[in-house]
C-alpha cells in the first residue's frame, strides 16, 4: 500500500483522448487526432471521417519527468466516426455547419502492483466514453484558397455516463467538456502549413477513480492544446509531411474528499491538485486524395511528458463525401 500511495500524481483516471491517459485535466480530447489541412472544411455536403488509432505507453512521468516505477504498460484502440454537414447558409461570411463524432475504445492497462480500490494490477474495459457534438461551425476561405480557417464555437463532449469506480481503465464520462476550437491551414506553393488551437473547460467528475482506493470528486483543470502539421504536395492527390501536438494543462484540479477519506490520503490529493499534465509529439505521415475519398496514416512519438504517460500513437484516417 505505501508503494501505490507513494505514486502521488492526479487521480490517475482515464478517459478518452484517443489515448486514455493518466493525466490532469480532462484530457478528453484526443490529442494529435488532426493533421494535414486541418483548417480545409469541404464544400457543401455531407461528409463522413473514420479515425483509427493505436496508443502504446511503457512509461508514466511524474512532476519532474521521471518514470513511476509502479506503472507497467497501456494500450488504448479506438475507433471513431464522425458525421459533418456543411451547409449553403452564410453566417459573418463563413459556411455554416455541424459535427457529431461517436468514439469507441478498448483498454489495456497494467501496474507493477496492486493499486486503486479494486486493489489489483491489471485492468481493461471497452465502450463509449462520450459523443463530441458541436451545433455551430463557420468555414472560411480567404486569399484566392491560400488561407482557410474553421472555428467552432465549442466542442461539447456529452458523457455516457456509466462510470465504474472501481476500475482505473474506466472508459464511461460523467463530466462535460466544453472546447472552442480554431482551424487554419495556410498553403504557399507545394507547402502546407496548418494548425488546430483548442481550450477545455470542464465540470465536476463525481468519484473519480484513484489509485489510493478512495474516490473523490474533482473538478479538472483548464487545458490548452493544439495539433499541428506541416505537409509538402507532390500532386494535388498526394503529400507527405510531419504531423504532432502540444498539450499542457493551464490551471490546478480541484479535489472534494469525502468524509471517510484518511487524512494521508487527503495531503496526497492536495498536493497532486499542483501538478499540471504537459505533453508534445512529432512523427511522420502520409495523405492521398482518390475521387471522394481521402486517405491519411500517421505516426507520432512522444517526445516529453510531464505529470503523463509517454508512448506512440498510429493514426488511420478516411473520409468519404456523399
């Protein structure tokens, strides 16, 4: 029990960001899910997006970056479809649309001793953690097709609720994120440079899952993060590029013990509310463009992370347009 109380870093909850990590905040978007033209809404329609992932960690940084000794390793697959309508109405000159994306996981997650209130090593769990629904989009593009830009006026991550408390590899929300978000991609030449900027706001999560056996309720930290590429065109059909993000959590947890929680395990809470989540990534990718179809597969290799689990992502992804 000393070992897993001396693993004193947030709540050690999971939930969806492709790669249900350990971390503060909500972590509820999957960061480094977007990449190459980024910014580009397509023209009126209907369009479908399936994102296929792989998230493998073997290492989880504390405050200072060093690895955690209990943790062994986590696997995270996710499989998420996405529905978007870009409409023919204008609104301050943008294409006005909607978004709906329904996420489903599969996760592995294993310790080097027994911890959490189950008071085991090993934990999984699969389902729906959330749906990610946004009802205002505007798509813009500017400078004869050099700039396009789409903003969101908030991603809203709607909880399926079901939260297992005894299980660290808890998939089911019982939270609500909220997130504007901010495209751009930028094309000068065979060059494409693109960026999407997000800020999460959080409410509370009743009985957050603990490796110290207790579970209080916690109101996440803000976050800001962005994805990022930068893509070179061989053909209109074809690019290649690098790809990653930049994650880091902006303001403290807040955490509400419940009466029967030890004073021990109180201090532990308290001090993990200062110790912020940060993360970044790099890696390669590829894009291809065949009729109405859009192909895309990505690497990203963690390079630092801090208060967060460190590993590799594999990203699949394919559009189609009706």
């Amino acid at each position: 029990m000393k070992k897993c109380l001396l693993v004193s870093f947030l709540a050690f909850f999971l939930v969806f960001g492709v790669k249900n990590v350990f971390a503060g905040g909500s972590d509820s978007y999957p960061n480094g899910a977007e990449a190459f033209l980024a910014g580009i809404a397509p023209p009126p329609g209907f369009y479908f997006e399936n994102y296929a992932s792989n998230y493998h960690a073997n290492a989880l940084k504390d405050n200072a970056r060093n690895d955690i000794g209990v943790f062994d390793k986590l696997n995270v697959d996710a499989d998420v479809l996405r529905f978007v309508w870009i409409s023919k109405f204008k609104i301050l000159g943008g294409s006005y649309g909607q978004h709906l994306f329904i996420p489903f996981l599969h996760v592995n997650l294993d310790f080097n001793a027994p911890v959490g209130k189950a008071h085991k090593k090993d934990f999984s769990d699969s389902g729906v953690p959330y749906i990610i629904y946004s009802p205002f989009i505007l798509a813009y593009h500017l400078l004869q097709g050099k700039l396009h830009i789409v903003t969101s006026l908030a991603d809203i991550y709607i909880p399926t609720y079901g939260q297992d408390d005894d299980n660290l590899a808890n998939v089911s929300h019982n939270f609500f994120t909220f997130e504007p978000v901010l495209a751009a991609t930028y094309l000068t030449g065979r060059l494409g440079f693109s960026i999407k900027l997000m800020y999460d706001f959080s409410t509370k999560q009743n009985d957050a899952p603990t490796v110290y056996g207790f579970n209080p309720d916690r109101r996440p930290g803000q976050e800001f993060h962005f994805d990022y590429s930068v893509s070179y065109g061989f053909s209109r059909y074809f690019r290649i590029g690098v790809n990653g993000f930049f994650y880091k959590q902006v303001t403290n947890d807040k955490y509400y013990p419940k009466s029967d929680t030890p004073q021990v395990v109180r201090a532990l809470l308290k001090d993990d509310e200062s110790k912020k989540s940060e993360e970044y990534s790099v890696g390669p990718g590829v894009w291809y463009n065949y009729k109405n179809m859009f192909f895309s597969a990505r690497m990203q290799f963690d390079l630092s992370a801090q208060n967060h689990t460190k590993g590799n992502t594999a990203w699949l992804k394919f559009i189609y347009a009706f």
